[in-house]
C-alpha cells in the first residue's frame, strides 16, 4: 500500500513510525514531513494546509490510504476533499473537526448533552464582555473560540488581567479572526490528563492516558508551549476515572456528535481536568495530541494501521486496541527561547544507538547533518515497565544528544512520579511492559 501522512512534527514522525510496523506499509509518503522524517518517509514539500494541492499529490501519486493529523487541514476539509477524490481516509470532516475548530460549537454541544465542563458565557462583541467581567468571579479564563496555536488561551488572576486579555483578542485581534468571538470560563482546578480515543461513531476505544507538562520551565512555570514532554500513563487516571469519563464523557460526546449529524471518525482527544467535582471537559481536539502521541503509540501493542483502517471503514467494535502496561517518558528538547524568539540553523548530533528513540519535529536537512529549523526540535522517548525507568531512560538519551542552545525541561515526570507514589488506585493499564496486553477501559458501543 502506499500511505500519506500530513504534517510535518514529532506526533506525524511518531505516527509514520508506527505504520511502518505493518509490512503492508510499502510506502509512505509525508507532506511535509521534515529532515528527521525523511529517514522513515519520502517528505514532499507541500503545505499541509494547501489541502487542495495535498489532494493532488495524492490523487497523482496513487496513495491508497490517508492520515491526516493536523488540526488546521482537518478544520479546512482535508478529508472531505480527498474523500470525494476516492480516497480513503482517517481523521474528521470538517463538520466534525468542528469540536476543535471552534471552542464556542464545544462548549455548546456540551451544554446542550450535559457534557461537564467549565460554566461559560460567549460573547462576539467587546462591550458585553467586558460588562460581563464587572461581575464575574476571578480567576477566569479567557479563550479565542478559533484555532491559536495552542496559544489562544489567557488564565486572568485579576480583573484587570481578564479585560486587558479581552481587548487583546478583540481589538488587537492578536489571533487574527479566531478571536472575534470568545468564551470566558470558570476557573477549574485539578490535575490534567489527556485521553485520546479511536471512534468510528459507533464505538469508542480510548488509549492510554497521558500528562502533558505545557508550560515552558521546571515547575509548570513560564509561558505555555506546545508542549515540552509527555509521560504515559496519567496516574491520575485512575480506574474510577477512567469509568466515569467513559460514562460521563466520552460515549456522551460521540452520541452528541451524531445528533448533530457531524459524525466523529478518527482520534478524538479529551484534554480533561480532575476536579473534587469528577472529571470535566477543559479542550477537545480533532486529532492526536502532540506530544501526547509520542507516549501513546510507543505503548500500542495493536497495529496502528489496522485500527485506523478499522476506524475509516466502521468496524472499530470488531477490532481489538491494545496496549503494553508500561510507562513511556518523551522529553522534547527545544530551541532555547521557545515559545518566543529562538536561533536555528545548528547542526544536531544524535549518536546511533538514540536515533531510534528519537521523533524530529523542528529539523532539516542541512549540509552534513541534520541541522535546528523550528522551536520545538525533537522528542526523546524511552518506554520502560515502570515510570521511573522510562523518566531516567528518556533523561540519559537526551543528555546523549546535542545541539547549540539546546533547552528541556529537568522534570518531566516528576509530578506523575509523586502522585503515583501517593496514589491508592493504580492508574488504569499499569503493569509490566512485558505483561500481558489489555485494553485500556475497554471500548464500549454508543
Ligand atoms: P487549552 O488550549 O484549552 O488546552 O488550554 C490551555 C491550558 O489552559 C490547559 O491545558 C489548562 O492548563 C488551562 N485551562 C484551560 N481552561 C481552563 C479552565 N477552565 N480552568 C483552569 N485552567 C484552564
Ligand atoms: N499537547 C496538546 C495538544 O496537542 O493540543
């Protein structure tokens, strides 16, 4: 078969890597991929969000199967355009993308299906918003109901704080038109996983949990990011809240989506906060978290491609999702000044024996090796049976490679480290990595 994959970071190298474990997967093409990619991948240099010249590429070049894993193609149509050009795909169309595309449909369909999440208003003028902050309690958040980069999220202490980040959404349109509406939301306090999940529509499977760590500097300090490491499992997790997201969440959102008539196929991200109240909804995304998916699929035991397959043709509940019971650790080692100004251009030394454990997201084929292009440069992932030793793994291969002003974060992990330590329950799908595989909260049929 010949495969695309669009986009061109860790999470697509991730992805690419793991269909390449069916032997069906003879070639595999990556718009755009990136230097690191290339390796695994033929890249072709076509924007992902070109999605009409990405449907040409494809239609020309006799691709047999498509994976579309960025949010904005997917939000533009990517996969209803290749679709009606005959060729299969998996990712949501855009009516479904929608979930992720605009935070205003989200909170909305959650209201209406009783979704828990963070009490909201929306407003698409400036003044009511601004009214509105005379009274509401503080902290609030404040987000652009488009996509921003990860970026279009603002946690206002103060009132003041909140005004000045309605102002810089709606009058500086600092996000362009994804903030001419907004939402403001309840403050809600917890620890975050992340859950992504297979669903045809008909039924939903969810992977292994996962924590990001957003924030630039030790100690969930600094800016956000796009994320500066992952682990997997989330021990906060737990079984208990493993069963109520299913209940409470993840069937509630699919059978949302078909009611509208948006049917959700693909991978559905829940960015979930546990609060003394249960798990609530803090983000949906239309696709795999990046870095979430450098942890996740490392720990798939099921072969990636099967399930897509399985997912695009509707026959996930027939098609088993199973994972190792370890844990994996990803440290993503970044430009020194991400997410603000960074240098680029320096050649990467990654001995031999750590290439293997390496997702290239910001690298590009320099004279004589690979050298920086981007904020975020790559992702170094270890899979181990505990935590522990998938943290220390990461950790000493990232030591092993190097780059001018390179940065990581020193603690990713420590947090999951202490809570597992503390926690009573084990987190759903804990184990030895050699264990036998389970399915992580079994699926379960809308
Ligand atoms: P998002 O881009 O929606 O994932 O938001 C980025 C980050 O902002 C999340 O990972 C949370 O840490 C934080 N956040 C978003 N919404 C809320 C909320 N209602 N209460 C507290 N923190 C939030
Ligand atoms: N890691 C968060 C995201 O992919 O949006």
């Amino acid at each position: 078969m010949t495969l695309m994959v669009v986009g061109g970071g860790g999470r697509e190298h991730a992805i690419i890597k793991k269909l390449k474990e069916n032997r069906e997967a003879e070639k595999i093409y990556a718009l755009p991929g990136n230097g690191g990619i290339a390796a695994d991948a033929e890249c072709v240099p076509i924007n992902a969000k070109d999605i009409e010249a990405v449907a040409d590429f494809a239609v020309s070049h006799g691709v047999d199967y498509a994976v579309v894993a960025p949010d904005d193609p997917l939000v533009l149509g990517a996969v209803d355009l290749l679709e009606s050009r005959g060729i299969p795909c998996f990712g949501p169309v855009s009516a479904a993308a929608a979930i992720e595309g605009s935070k205003v449909f989200a909170k909305n369909l959650m209201k209406k299906y009783g979704i828990p999440t963070a009490a909201f208003e929306t407003f698409d003028d400036m003044d009511s918003a601004l009214a509105y902050l005379k009274t509401a309690p503080v902290p609030t958040v404040v987000k652009a109901d488009g996509l921003a980069l990860g970026k279009g999220v603002i946690i206002a202490a103060t009132r003041d704080e909140a005004e000045a980040a309605v102002r810089y959404m709606m009058a500086d349109h600092a996000f362009g038109k994804s903030g001419d509406r907004i939402v403001i939301e309840e403050y809600l306090e917890g620890p975050e996983v992340s859950v992504l999940a297979f669903t045809d529509g008909k039924c939903i499977k969810p992977m292994v949990s996962s924590m990001d760590h957003k924030r630039a500097l030790d100690g969930d300090l600094g800016p956000n990011t796009g994320g500066m490491g992952t682990v997997a499992p989330n021990p906060y997790y737990t079984d208990e809240a493993a069963r109520r997201c299913m209940d409470e969440i993840f069937l509630p959102t699919v059978a949302a989506m078909n009611a509208e008539g948006r049917t959700f196929k693909g991978c559905l991200y829940f960015g979930l906060m546990i609060t003394k109240d249960g798990p609530k909804v803090i983000e949906y995304n239309c696709r795999f978290g990046d870095p979430e998916t450098q942890v996740v699929l490392p720990l798939m035991r099921s072969d990636l491609l099967t399930v897509m397959r399985a997912v695009t043709e509707g026959r996930l509940a027939e098609t088993p999702v199973e994972f190792y019971g370890g844990s994996a650790c990803c440290v993503v080692m970044a430009s020194s000044g991400y997410p603000k100004k960074y240098d680029k251009g320096f050649p990467i030394d990654v001995p031999a024996d750590v290439l293997p454990y390496v997702f290239f997201a910001g690298a590009a084929a320099g004279k004589d090796s690979l050298v920086t292009s981007g904020g975020r440069v790559l992702g170094v992932v270890d899979v181990a049976p505990t935590l522990a030793g998938a943290v220390s793994g990461a950790y000493a291969k990232a030591g092993r490679i190097s780059f001018a002003n390179a940065y990581y974060r020193k603690d990713i992990g420590r947090r999951a480290l202490l809570a597992s330590r503390n926690a009573a329950a084990s987190p759903a799908c804990s184990g030895p990595v050699t264990g036998s595989a389970r399915e992580c909260g079994s699926g379960r049929e809308v």
